[in-house]
C-alpha cells in the first residue's frame, strides 16, 4: 500500500451540487453534472465509460481523476475501457476491498481497506421473504465497548469512520444493486450493527443517515441505530432540538442484572448500570412515541434460561416500559475464537425463552435468522479472519529473510592457507653494538624490543565488545512522567486509569466461588471441567444449571498506548488554542491578512477536533 495516496473522486459520495460545479470547472455545462449524478443513483453506474450519453473527452477526464490505475489515455484522449474493468472499486472512493465472501444464503461480507489501512466490514443482507435487503455497516475502525463476545470487542478501538466512509458502505450496496436492472432488487433496510459503537460516532452518523435518508431515498424509519448503550446519545436522539432523523433504536441489552452485564459489556458500568439506561429509555418512548427493540445474543446454557427470561421480564415491568413499546429481538451466538466455551443456544431453548417472555409478560419476542454463518458474517469476524491471513503471510516472509540471512552470514569453509600463520612483523632496531660481548648485546636488543612492543600496543585501536542490555534495565527514552500542569486538568485520566487498573487486575471476573479466576490473557478461557462436566449431564430443557458468562474484558488501552494518546492530545488541544487565538487576533483587526500557513492551520481545525474527540472518547473507555 502507497502511503497517503492523494485522494480519488469519489463518485459514491459526491452530490449533485458538487458534481456540478465540477464539471463547470472542467469548461462543461452545468447539465453535465446532472447527467453524471443520474447515472450514479438512477442506475448504479459508477465506471465513466459506461456513461455513453457524456462526451469521450469528459468521460476521460473522470478515470483520470476516480482511477486507482495509472492508465495511459488514447491519442483521442480517452481510454481503453477494458482498462477499468466494471468492479466494486471503479468510481474511486474511499474504501478498497480487501476481501470479499459469498455465503450460501446469498448473504455478501466484504472486508474494505481505507486509506490509512484500517479495515472495516460491511454486509449485505437478502434478499429475504419479503424480498428485502439490509446492510449492515460500520460506524467505526475497532470498538472501544469491550463486549467480551463480540470479535470487534476483542480488537480495541482504532478511529472513527468519516460520515463520508460511512455513508460510501451503503452507496456500493444500493448501486450494485441498481446495476441488476431488477426492481425487486433494492436496497430497502440500513442497520448500524456493524463494527464499532454508532452513538460514540454520533456527529458522523447523524450526517451520514441524514444522506442515506435524502440522497438514496431509504426512510428514516427503515433505519437502526443499535447501540450498547450509550445514555448521553440516546438522551440526543430525543432531545428537542435533535438532528437525528426518526431512526429505529436498538440497544444490546444481552443480560438483566447489572454484575452479569458489566462482566459481558463492560460499558454498562460507565453508562450507569441498567438503572440509568432503562430509565432512558422509558422517556425515549414516551418522548417519541417509537418502540425500541432489546437485542438479546442466546449463549447456551448461561442467559438463555427460563429463569433469565423472567429476570428480563421482571426488568421491563419495574422501570414501567410500555409493554407494547419492546419487542426483544434474540440471535444464538454468533462463536468468535476469543470468547472460547461459549455455544449458541439451540432451537428448543430459544423457542422457550421467546414463549416466557410473551405468555408470562406480554412482551413481544421474535428469534432472529443467522445469516453469513459459513462466512464468518458476525462483527468483526471477517477483520480478524483477514488480518489473520496477513500475520500469517508476513511470518512467511520474516521467516525467508531470517533464513537468508542467516546463510548469508554463514561462515565459508575453510581451506589449507587458514591455518598457515601470518608472518609477525620484525621491529626495527636502531643503534650501534660491541660485538665483544654477545650476551649484553642480547639482553639490549631484548630491551629495545620490549619497548617497541609496548609502544605497538598503545597505538592499536581497542577491540569492539558485544553486550546486550538486561531484561529488567529502565529506558529512559520512554519514561512514565507526564505534564502535571496539563493532566491536572484531564477530567477523563482518572476514568482511563481505573478502568485499565481494573483490566489488569481481572476486576471483570466473575466472583462466584465456582468460577475459576480468569488469567490475564488476551485468550478467553472456556468453563472449568467441573462445569462442563455438569452441563453435558444436564438436559437441554433443564434451566437450573445456568451458569455465569465467562470470558475476560478486552484491554481498552495500554500503558504506552495511554501515554502516546496523551501526547498526542495535548499537542492538538496547543494548536487549536493557537488557531483560536489566530482568529481572534484576526476579527479584532490586530492581524491584516493571514498568510497560507495561517490558513492552512485554520482549515485543518475541524480535522484536529475530531482527532481530539476520538482520543479523548478511546482514553474514557
């Protein structure tokens, strides 16, 4: 990969209006940028050559600016079109696709590259039934929510997605789609279930479905938002002045007592615990009239009893939700490598917690259908799968060179004139001697000979000594201090420090004397002997023998991780004071006009507070 290639035109992405003053810029008339957008989302088209209603030249002009290939054109200007082929990357854009799987219920998981070399997943859903397709998208590049059973979880947070990135995951689906020449084929159902948390992107995605909803004409109301619950977001959603359109909420509730939870979603205890949550909840309904639907993942054996469906039940009836206003939406678990014991639920205990939840308590339950099982379609899972294989590779290729360079460096055999010794050099002596006395004169010379020695050795060079630093030596290069005039006024550093304390001292294992402690492993441990022992003797249907989720926490950050973030922050946080200042010093009349480097540090100002915010929301979590 090209670091920082410059940026494509994106033609999955761009407006009409933009389009427009494009093509004006170019020396064409205005209609042409209407021309260009109607094929976009009108047919799907996206590769310039197949725009047969433009002009060659014109048509040229686009590959040059949307293709990743450095093409030559024809004498006429334009060029071969099958020197860019129709795929999933003509149009240029953000994303590239790294891999893509095709399960054999139709359902599409794609892994795309971005520019920075993050990858993000995308799935594409359908059709079903009703003839309906879904995607499901991405908000963010990791997660920083830390669910144990989720393979996002499991790979920490990295950036935020772009309201761009993000709307361009849904623009690919709804024109392929549209290519089909199908009416029955379109994409109909959004549901932000992809990697990441999409209230903790709540600026980007507020833009992002604001442009789903008007530019590719899927409602507001065909639109899920589902999050772990993120309360200060979703008090937003229902706010007043709110800029959120009227989407559908999910919340992955997943367990109805707050130790299981917290221990299953360490988020939960951050956001308050479910008190804070349900209570939120219960004025998102009566604020907005919309029903909100608890997601609930089936792990066998451990919150997929009769006994756990009543808990669930009693939990509704206490914080007083509408009953007609919850619908419970249950999945088995999609397995993930790092959550290691745990198994799907099978059809004779889901059938029976949905049967509670509706003759005990009235409340609305519907199993959900797995899709992409065979191709790892869960959040996260085809990432991992990717970057796996990428891991893999590279070991290949460190390991080649090592074995190269180790036969580079093998000593060549050795011949017969290698152990003939040098001749030693002779000293010279200088003086005049007494042939008379044969025994002085030796003992002179020997003198002499001795000081010319002593002399030779001074002036040789010391012969280079290897050595290694120990194990426990302290580089000073990366010291623990930090700034306390600056990190005495981070509200955040003491949430970020307890939680990473409580990471690593397994504050998130279970306390139950059955459970043993879990090791400070990235590896999830699966149930003790014991337990599992006591599971297989039990029948399926029997709901005494619950036993309590196991699996640790994702590490949120780390020690050095913590320390480069806050470096990092304080440098941005230094320069947009500066601009701050630059602006006033400029609207005050102090300054006359401000220089290209001014600009230019007031033009990347926004780019900086969302760096800002990204670093400040990965160290609160």
């Amino acid at each position: 990969m090209v670091d920082n290639p410059p940026p494509l035109l994106n033609l999955h992405t761009i407006s009409q209006i933009e389009l427009e003053e494009l093509v004006i810029s170019w020396g064409y008339p205005k209609f042409r940028g209407k021309q260009i957008y109607g094929w976009i989302r009108e047919k799907g088209v996206t590769n310039p050559n197949e725009m047969n209603n433009l002009p060659k030249a014109l048509r040229a002009t686009i590959v040059q600016f949307t293709s990743r290939n450095t093409n030559t054109p024809n004498s006429d200007g334009t060029l071969d079109p099958d020197a860019t082929p129709h795929d999933p990357d003509a149009g240029g854009g953000a994303l590239s696709l790294a891999f893509e799987a095709i399960s054999k219920d139709g359902t599409r998981k794609r892994a795309y590259e971005l520019r920075d070399g993050q990858l993000i997943e995308s799935v594409l859903m359908g059709p079903y039934k009703d003839g309906r397709y879904t995607a499901c998208i991405s908000s963010q590049a990791g997660c920083a929510m830390g669910c144990v059973f989720c393979a996002t979880g499991q790979m920490g947070f990295a950036r935020q997605l772009s309201s761009d990135e993000i709307f361009e995951q849904v623009s690919r689906f709804a024109s392929e789609l549209k290519r089909e020449n199908d009416a029955s084929k379109r994409l109909s159902n959004i549901v932000f279930m992809g990697m990441g948390e999409p209230l903790a992107n709540y600026r980007n995605v507020v833009d992002a479905v604001n442009r789903i909803n008007t530019e590719l004409g899927i409602g507001a109301r065909k639109i899920t938002v589902s999050t772990v619950g993120v309360v200060p977001s979703i008090k937003k959603l229902f706010a007043e002045n709110t800029e959120m359109p009227q989407v559908r909420l999910a919340v992955s509730l997943h367990c109805a007592d707050d130790d299981e939870r917290t221990k299953l979603l360490p988020a939960n205890a951050r956001y308050g615990g479910l008190s804070e949550l349900m209570t939120t909840l219960k004025d998102y309904i009566d604020t907005t009239g919309r029903r909100v639907t608890l997601e609930w993942a089936l792990i066998s054996h451990q919150n997929d009893g009769i006994d756990t469906a009543r808990q669930l039940g009693q939990l509704v009836r206490k914080y007083k939700l509408r009953k007609d206003m919850i619908h419970v939406n249950v999945i088995p678990l999609n397995p993930t490598d790092g959550f290691e014991g745990a198994k799907p639920s099978n059809v004779k205990r889901v059938n029976a917690f949905c049967d509670c939840l509706k003759n005990d308590f009235g409340i609305a339950a519907t199993p959900r259908v797995r899709r992409g099982i065979d191709i790892d379609a869960g959040c996260g899972q085809l990432k991992a799968k990717v970057q796996k294989k990428e891991q893999q590779k590279k070991r290949k290729e460190k390991e080649g060179q090592q074995q190269l360079l180790e036969e580079q460096q093998k000593p060549e055999e050795a011949s017969l004139s290698d152990f003939i010794p040098e001749p030693q050099p002779q000293s010279q002596i200088i003086g005049v001697y007494d042939d008379d006395d044969d025994d002085d004169d030796d003992m002179d010379e020997e003198k002499v000979l001795a000081t010319n020695m002593s002399e030779q050795q001074q002036q040789q060079p010391q012969e280079l000594v290897e050595f290694t630093l120990a194990d426990d030596a302290v580089d000073f290069e990366f010291d623990e201090f930090e700034d306390p005039e600056y990190e005495s006024d981070s509200q955040d550093m003491s949430e970020a420090l307890r939680l990473v304390s409580l990471v690593e001292q397994g504050s998130f294992v279970s306390s139950s004397p059955t459970t043993k402690p879990l090791k400070k492993s990235p590896q999830l441990l699966s149930q003790p002997p014991a337990a599992a022992a006591a599971a297989a003797q039990d029948d399926d249907d029997d709901d005494d023998d619950d036993k309590p989720i196991k699996g640790p926490t994702t590490t949120i950050v780390d020690e050095d991780a913590v320390r480069k973030a806050k470096k990092k922050r304080k440098k941005l946080l230094r320069n947009l004071k500066q601009i701050k200042k630059l602006k006033v010093l400029n609207s005050n009349g102090e300054i006359g006009t401000l220089s290209r480097e001014q600009l230019d540090k007031i033009a990347k100002e926004e780019m900086w507070r969302n760096e800002v915010e990204d670093l400040e929301h990965n160290l609160k979590s």
